[in-house]
C-alpha cells in the first residue's frame, strides 16, 4: 500500500536540488532517503532530479523510459574520458542487431567498476526499463553483487509506468509487468515524476502488495502557467497559425518573433525561437515540405527535429527535405539554436532545452478514445523542459486542440470505456466457449490482430495463451484524462520570493494581489493592476517589473496584448479577452491564406474567387456561403473583365 507522508518544504530560493544543502554543503534531501520504496512528487520538472541521483554519494541504477535522456546524461557525464556513469546500452540499430553484445558491456562495466574502486567513487548506472532485468542478471550472475546492499534503484519518469501502457503493455507484449515483477524484488526504491500519480499507482498490483512511501515537494517559488488556448483542424493548419503570427510581427530590428513581453518605456523581451511538440513525425514531415521544400519560406538550417532515431522516420525526413536529420542531441547552454525544433512525444521526456528565448507549443490531435497516444497527455513533462532561468517565455504554453477540444467530457468517456469493456468481454467469453485449442489459438489470433490495428479498441492482454482484461490500461486512461482536465493547475519553477523592495505604490499593488482569493481572482488581480496603471502612470515600468518578478505573467499578458481602453471595455474579464484576442487573430490569419492563395497580377473570375474563398471559410471553421464579392475586405483587388464576365485583379 501507498503511505502519504505529507509534504517537504523547500528552502526559498532554491530551483535544483543540488542547491538545497546545509552549512556543511550536505544536500538535504539526503535526510529524507530511507532504505525502503518511496515516491517523490517533484511537482516540477527542471529541478534537477536525475542529476541529483548520478551525483549524490550512493551507488546507483537510474532506471529511465526514454533512450535519449539516457543518452544526453551520458554525453554530459563522460566528458574527456573521464567516465563517469556507465551506460547498460542495448539499443539495436535499423536491422533490429544489438549495437553492442553482452561481452562487451560486461568487459566496459568491468573496466567502469576498476576505475570506481580506484578513485573511492560511487557506482552510477543507467538502463531503460526494457533492459533492466538483463542489467540485473549481468551484475547478480557475472559480478556476484549484492543489489540490495549496494544501491539505490531510481526510476525516473516513473509516470511513464502508467502513460505507456499502450506503447509497452497491450496485446502479448508485457514489458511494464515484466519490469514491476523484476523491480519489486529490490528493496531501496525511489520513483520520482513530476506528475501526482499516488492514485493511480495505488491502483498497480505490486504498489498494492508493498509498503510504499510517498512525499511531494514542496516549492516556494512555483508559479502558474499561462496556458493559452487555439483550435485548429489538424497539426498542418495549427503550424499555419504559428508561421501566420511569426511572419506578421517584427520587432524594432526588423526580426520576427513569436511572442513579446513588454516593461513599459520601450522596455521588452522578444521571442525568436519555437519548440513545437506534436504526436508523429509525418506531421512533420508535412510541414517541412510545404515550407521548406514547396513554399520556401523557411530555410533548411533553421529546422532541428528531435524523434526516435529510427530508420522509418528518417526516411520519412528525407522525403520531405533530402538534409532534414534526427539530431542526435539538442543543443546546449551557449550553443547554437535553431528557429525551429520540432519535438515528437516519444523523444524528449527528461531531455533538457537551453534556448535563451524560446516559445513552447504543443499540437494536440487527441479524442476521446486516443487520450493515453497524444501528447496533450505529457503536457506535465513539457511544462519546464526550458531550463534557462533568463527565459521569460519558459512559463507559457501555447496549446492546439484539435476541433476547440479542450474539455473531456466526463459523459462520452464513461461511454467509450462501456462500449470498449463490452466488447473486450464479448471476446473473452467467445474465447472461453470455443473447445478445441487449433479454434482457441485462432481466435486469439484474430483477438491480437485487432488489438495490433487499434490499440484503443480493447481492454484484453494475453497472459500465457489467456486473454483477460487488463486493468493497467484502465489506469492509463483515467490517468490521461484527469491530466487534460486539470491543466489549469499546472506549474513551473519561477523566481526566488525575494522580498524585492518596491515603491510604496507598487508595494501596495503586490499585497493587494497576494490578498484576492476570491472565485475570479485573475479578474480582481487585472482590475487592481488596472487602477494602479491609471493612477499611477510613472510607476508602469515597475509595475511590469514586479508582475514578471512575482509570477503574475499569466494576467500581464492582457496588458501586453491589449490598450487600457480595451481591457476596460472586456470588463476586465480573462474570457472575454481572450474570445477578443481569438478574433482579432483569426480576422489576420484569414487575410494570410487568402493572400497565400492568389497570385498577385492574376484575374480571377467571380467563379473562381467564390470557390476559392469557400476553401478558406472552410478551412477556417466559418460557417458561411462565400461571396466573391467579399473578396476586396481580404486583399487589395480591382474588378476588371474576363472573359465578357465580371472578374477580379489581384493588386496585392
């Protein structure tokens, strides 16, 4: 069973965990180990977890989901064969051949090991959750080691046990229980997420059978995210609308940006730089074709693509462009940044972002049926993978939900998993009916194929030639909905509480915002920051100054994207300026795309611009019959002739 032992207070000031020691420069977080399980709710990613365990004084295994943070550590840890963690690395290549053989990770452990022995340092191995238990069998069988004795296990990401299930646990393929099964046989384990997972873990048979501790962190200096909201039709039509706004805005040196923040006195920071994550690399690959290979608006070199460095997806890249690559690792504190980094869901987990001024998107596509295969469901993991303190944009996520799908509705869920366990035991108890093994074996044949087609389409696994429900997928589900509709509590690592002294005036606004507490808090705090902008004009600056400072970014963004005449006029009300700003967007975007589809000198019959003008409405979701005489409120045009007929000039 899972034991809530409440939470820890970290010190203030303090963003990675390194930096919470004590006068002797012990870090205190050592105080809470205990040689039994526990879980860690780090509420936060960027706190600098993972380097806390390969650098801490403990023999350790760092048990990661994901190959490519393993391998970023790798890259960060073993610098100038100075070796410092050893990497259990079992990957295969394009034809499905280990890169490496048993000898010889067995020779490279026994050579990592002489040297930890020589220089009086702690073991520090890494391994992904499908090679564990081989790790296990070299280090028990061919080293004679003690696992219990000697380390600590830390499952990173552990979250991923629960939102992976469709990945790793469907079908006959069983690596998450074959990975619990092995782990629980260990006694010091700490999982660590930065997602609340306590329900839905207690919900796994083997946190079921054990005692299980469990603590959350707790921050002084987290701030809310400013999540920003868009609909859009599919992955290629939210890009439109990220390219449309980046093209329109320039700032003062002739750059387009992606977003700004303004201080006031001319006083602002831009945004050059985008991160887009999406669900598949043929999204990708689309867009790269359009832009890059077809439209050539953006050029090759500003592109940087992070996926699975797999052979089906690179090929799929160079279809669209023959120097589009996997990078093999994201770029670093200093190093050169591309304009554009497109990022899968597979790819980035516990990877870390440098960009000095970098945008956040994430393109969701999901439905109802699909919540545990989109990445709408790792927006915690998202949230903070910047990790630039000086990056004021780190805190803001633009979303884009497919079709304005931004709420789950709890009815239709419900429905979908009734209609889905009704067909799973049909097929189970169609299964138990047939008697001879030839006509069970072919059943459960044709059972896996329809699994291996849609995995959202049953709840059965098979075990030992049985099918049977499989409640982790259940768990993923309800853990995969509960993250999209909770996303108005997400947070990040802001600014220390400093208690930074400001103008009375100021001072007085800042105590008034920590007082709201009331049912429309955003609403109340803009109507305070509004009054004290009217009457005090001479303290704007600071008054930026101090929301950015204390974490009000999410309600100072109106004041950046809006005149004091309109927010007065929206009533001061989030919603309503939102719907405002939508609008005011969309009446641009729609002049872009008529723009990008007529050709500039060209006449165009009345025919013709009425079809064309219906696929713009209809790409746009705008309910209405196109008119070719609605034409002139887009583009700059002259009516001429064609044909005899009325028709129109393009004078763009």
């Amino acid at each position: 069973m899972i034991i809530d032992r409440g939470k820890i207070r970290v010190d203030n000031g303090v963003e990675y965990i390194m930096e919470w020691t004590d006068d002797n420069g012990r870090c205190k977080f050592d105080q809470y180990l205990t040689n039994g399980k526990m879980i860690v709710n780090k509420v936060m990613t960027g706190c600098g977890f993972t380097t806390y365990s390969l650098k801490n004084q403990e023999n350790t295994i760092l048990v990661s989901p994901r190959i490519r943070l393993l391998q970023e550590k790798e890259r960060d840890f073993n610098q100038n064969n100075n070796q410092l963690c050893y990497y259990f690395n079992r990957e295969r290549d394009y034809k499905n051949k280990e890169k490496k053989s048993i000898e010889q990770l067995v020779e490279e452990f026994k050579d990592y090991k002489q040297l930890c022995d020589k220089y009086n340092r702690p073991m520090k191995l890494m391994v992904t959750y499908d090679s564990f238990a081989n790790l296990m069998t070299m280090l028990e069988r061919v080293f004679e080691l003690d696992i219990n004795l000697l380390f600590r296990i830390v499952i990173d990401e552990s979250h991923t046990i629960i939102k992976d299930v469709l990945i790793k646990e469907y079908n006959n393929k069983c690596v998450l229980s074959a990975f619990l099964h092995k782990l629980f046989q260990y006694e010091k384990l700490l999982f660590i997420s930065a997602t609340p997972i306590i329900d839905y873990m207690q919900e796994v048979p083997e946190f079921a059978a054990y005692n299980v501790e469990y603590v959350e962190l707790d921050w002084p200096n987290k701030v809310p995210i400013d999540t920003r909201h868009y609909s859009c039709k599919n992955a290629k039509d939210a890009f439109n609308s990220i390219y449309s706004y980046y093209s329109r805005h320039i700032d003062p040196h002739n750059r387009h940006y992606f977003d700004v923040i303004h201080y006031g006195e001319g006083l602002s920071d831009y945004s050059y730089e985008a991160v887009v994550f999406l669900n598949s690399v043929d999204d990708i690959k689309d867009i790269v074709s359009g832009y890059v290979t077809k439209k050539q608006l953006i050029d090759i070199s500003e592109i940087t693509v992070i996926c699975a460095n797999t052979k089906e997806n690179a090929t799929k890249l160079r279809k669209a462009h023959p120097q589009l690559e996997i990078k093999a690792s994201i770029p670093k504190k200093g190093e050169r940044h591309t304009t554009w980094t497109f990022v899968t869901r597979t790819a980035f987990e516990g990877v870390d972002f440098y960009s000095p001024c970098a945008s956040t998107y994430v393109i969701a596509n999901y439905y109802v049926g699909s919540l545990q295969l989109d990445i709408a469901s790792d927006i915690p993991q998202i949230i903070g993978r910047q990790r630039l303190k000086t990056n004021v944009f780190r805190n803001i996520l633009h979303i884009y939900y497919k079709e304005n799908i931004s709420i789950i509705d709890d009815d239709l869920f419900e429905a979908k998993r009734k209609e889905k366990m009704e067909r799973s035991l049909i097929r189970i108890s169609n299964w138990t009916y047939i008697m001879d093994d030839q006509g069970k074996s072919a059943y459960l044949h044709d059972v896996s194929r329809t699994i291996d087609d849609d995995p959202n389409y049953l709840y059965i696994k098979t075990i030992n030639g049985k099918p049977e429900i499989d409640n982790l997928i259940i768990v993923s589900e309800n853990y995969c909905r509960d993250i999209l509709k909770n996303h108005i509590s997400w947070y990040c690592m802001g600014p220390a509480k400093l208690h930074r002294q400001y103008s009375p005036q100021v001072m007085q606004l800042k105590d008034n915002l920590e007082a709201i507490a009331t049912p429309k808090k955003n609403q109340d705090r803009i109507k305070a920051i509004l009054y004290c902008f009217q009457k005090h004009p001479e303290c704007q600056r600071e008054i930026f100054g101090m929301l950015h400072d204390e974490g009000y970014n999410d309600v100072a963004y109106y004041f950046n994207m809006l005149s004091t005449e309109r927010i007065i006029a929206n009533g001061c009300d989030p919603w309503k300026m939102d719907q405002e700003l939508r609008h005011v967007s969309g009446e641009t975007d729609i002049k872009d795309l008529v723009a990008s589809l007529f050709e500039n000198g060209e006449v165009y019959s009345k025919k013709d611009v009425k079809w064309m003008l219906q696929e713009v409405y209809d790409k746009m979701g705008i309910a209405k019959t196109a008119k070719a005489s609605e034409l002139p409120n887009y583009i700059p045009c002259k009516i001429t002739n064609k044909d005899g007929l009325k028709a129109y000039r393009i004078t763009i």
